[in-house]
C-alpha cells in the first residue's frame, strides 16, 4: 500500500510554515539562492491540498548541486536528484528533496537553475490559480474526487489531474508573460 492521499482544507498556517523553512534552506545555498517561492496547491489561499508545502529554490548554477545532499539530508530531507527513472518521471535539471514530519511527507523542495523553463510554468500555474478563483475552485474539487477515488495511488492521483493541469499551464503562462511584461 503507496501513502495515503488526502486533500484537506486551506490552512493558513502553511504560510508560516513556508517562511520558517525558506530560512532554513535560505542558509543552506546561501549565496547561490537567486529566489526562494512557495509554489504549489499549500501556496494558494483557500485552495483544498495535500497537505505538504511546495518550495522552489532557483540557484544561479546546479553544476555542484550534490555538493548539498548532506546539508539537505541533515534538515531530514531525502535526496531524490533528477527523478528521471521514475514512473512519473522528473524533468532534466530539476533536483527535487523529499521529507517526512511524523511519517508523513510534509515538504518538497524542487530546486532549478536560474532560466530553467520549470520556473515560468511553477510561478505562472500559482499565480494564475491565486487570480483566477473560479479555476482554483475546479481544481479543488478535482484534487478531493481524485483524492477518493485513488486514495493510496499516488501514480494515478498525479496522472488523473495531469490533463486539467496541463490545460491550465497553458492559460497561466500566456496570462504570467501578459501580467510580468505587458502590465508592469
């Protein structure tokens, strides 16, 4: 039997949650960090999530990025690389850290080379979720179904949500670009 998935209600405290781990991480890549965002479904007010909070790191570089496994495995993380073999596999110079509070996944933290495409497609899928209530009501509603219906298959859970996600990733990112560069 896989972990369980469950959707719960927003909670407002995964804000804090973010900040008091951004901090932690902050110090770890120090002077590499170009930016730290808190992404995912925990980054989107009143939207239902699994409750593990999403952390994009942007380096300048990921050339030395194993050179901080050990730090990251001293915060609990577990070093998980590229995921490239996966079932669902990973994405090429994405490096995604796993850990678990109380046996339970509680933080992701997914780290990308400054211009690496992931970065566009994480920010824009937030904010467009952030904007956009209507949609973020839908996806809420997807994820609790989906979250029933596959309540011990992560594999599934994430294939099953892929075609609204990727449905909206192309509205985000038209709508990111417009929002960044046309309305300054």
């Amino acid at each position: 039997m896989g972990r369980r998935i469950e959707v719960i209600d927003y909670d407002p405290h995964w804000i804090a949650d973010f900040e008091r781990e951004s901090a932690m991480l902050a110090r770890i890549f120090n002077q590499r960090v170009v930016d730290i965002q808190h992404i995912g479904s925990t980054s989107v007010p009143n939207l239902a999530a699994k409750p593990i909070i999403d952390i994009l790191i942007v380096l300048d570089h990921t050339d030395d990025i194993d050179s901080f496994n050990r730090f990251m495995e001293a915060l609990g993380y577990r070093v998980r690389g590229e995921c490239l073999d996966a079932i669902v596999p990973g994405t090429p110079g994405r490096f995604y850290f796993t850990r678990e509070t109380n046996g339970f996944r509680s933080h992701h933290v997914h780290i990308c080379a400054k211009g690496h495409p992931d970065i566009l497609d994480k920010l824009a899928f937030r904010d467009y979720l952030r904007a956009h209530e209507t949609v973020a009501l839908a996806y809420a509603d997807l994820k609790r179904r989906l979250a029933t219906e596959h309540r011990f298959d992560n594999i599934a859970y994430m294939r099953a949500k892929d075609a609204f996600v990727k449905s909206v990733l192309a509205d985000a990112r038209r709508w990111y670009v417009k929002q960044r560069f046309e309305n300054p």
